[in-house]
C-alpha cells in the first residue's frame, strides 16, 4: 500500500513538473530594459496629436538640465531631451535642422526618434549616421547625396559624446522637413521602459 501511494505521489509530480514546464514555454518572457530589438520599439503606435489646418499649434514643453556647468533650458519632459538649432541647410527639397539631443547618465538601451508635422500627418526625415528605418528619398547636402530615413535610433549605453564628469550622453542628429511643412511639428522617444511625446 505504502510503495502504490509513493508510485502514485511520483507519478503526480512528474505530472505536474511536465505542465509546469509547459506552461512557462507557452508564456512569452516580458522583455525589460536595454534588451528591447528595434522592431518591439518600431511596432508601438504613434501618440501624437493631430493639428486641423489653421489650428494652434500646442506649446513644446520646456525643462531645465544640469550637465555639469550649470543648468540650461532644453525641450522635453525627458528621459530624452533637446535643444534647437536654426536652419543649418537648405536644398530644393527642404530645410534641415542639427538639434542637439540629450540622455541622462542612468538610461540605457536603444531610443527611437520619430517626428512629424502635426498639420499634415507627414513624417519629418533623418539623415546621417543615426537615420535608421525605410528610405523615403534622397537628397544633396553640400554635394553629398544622402537617403532620407523616416526614423532616428540612439544607443544611450554608448554615447557618441559626454558632458564631462555628468556623464549625459550627447547626439547631434540631421533632420529635416520638406519645402511646404506647416512649421507645428511634434515628436515621438520610445525606449525600453518610457514613451516621450511633444510638444
């Protein structure tokens, strides 16, 4: 009787140990921090408003950010974010802006920049070495033809450029908007843990 109960026992445990591992294959492992790919990051929707022609366009919001020489006023609600340039080129197809971009010393992991005029619905490109995602067109900067990108990506764990001993990364990233853009334009920051919308 003892030796049927302890078969019996045994044979319930392997039982459940087989569901319990088949269960757990069954059920995808939530990825966290920098181990989110591009695509997961790629597949979240746009959260940006849209402007009807004519309308007011929504006010950016602005922080201020200690790099390490004092504080200085930036766009963002963070973990990203950037200050302006003017016009830093202009060709037949549009103008292009140099924005300065900025990631505190504790993010980490890949960062997808999207832009778009609030008005039309259009997205705004990227060009250089951070453009990533489909090639809308082609344009010449200075003699140099570069594809047009729809989209940006950053790796915050590995910054291009540091404030000193702060440690907050530092990206100037190309971007530009076509000929006829409205001028209301917002942007979109997907990371691993975060999604930044503006103005």
């Amino acid at each position: 009787m003892i030796r049927r109960r302890f078969v019996l026992l045994a044979c319930g445990m392997v039982a459940i140990s087989v569901l319990s591992r088949a269960g757990s294959a069954a059920t995808p492992t939530p990825s966290h921090g920098p181990t989110v790919g591009l695509a997961q990051l790629e597949a979240r929707p746009l959260l940006l408003p849209v402007v009807p022609p004519g309308g007011t366009c929504p006010s950016h919001h602005y922080a201020e950010i200690d790099l390490g020489g004092g504080s200085m006023t930036v766009t963002g609600d963070g973990p990203i974010y950037l200050t302006g340039k003017g016009v830093q080129a202009t060709t037949t197809w549009g103008v292009y802006y140099d924005p300065t971009y900025y990631a505190g010393p504790q993010l980490s992991g890949l960062v997808l920049l999207r832009i778009r005029d609030l008005e039309t619905g259009r997205a705004g490109v990227f060009v250089g070495p951070y453009a990533a995602g489909e090639v809308v067109g082609t344009d010449t900067i200075n003699g140099k033809t570069l594809q047009q990108r729809k989209e940006a990506v950053i790796d915050a764990s590995h910054h291009p450029a540091t404030s000193g001993s702060s440690k907050w990364g530092i990206w100037n990233v190309r971007q530009g908007w076509p000929a006829n853009w409205s001028g209301c334009f917002g942007f979109q920051f997907d990371g691993a843990s975060f999604a930044e919308t503006g103005p």
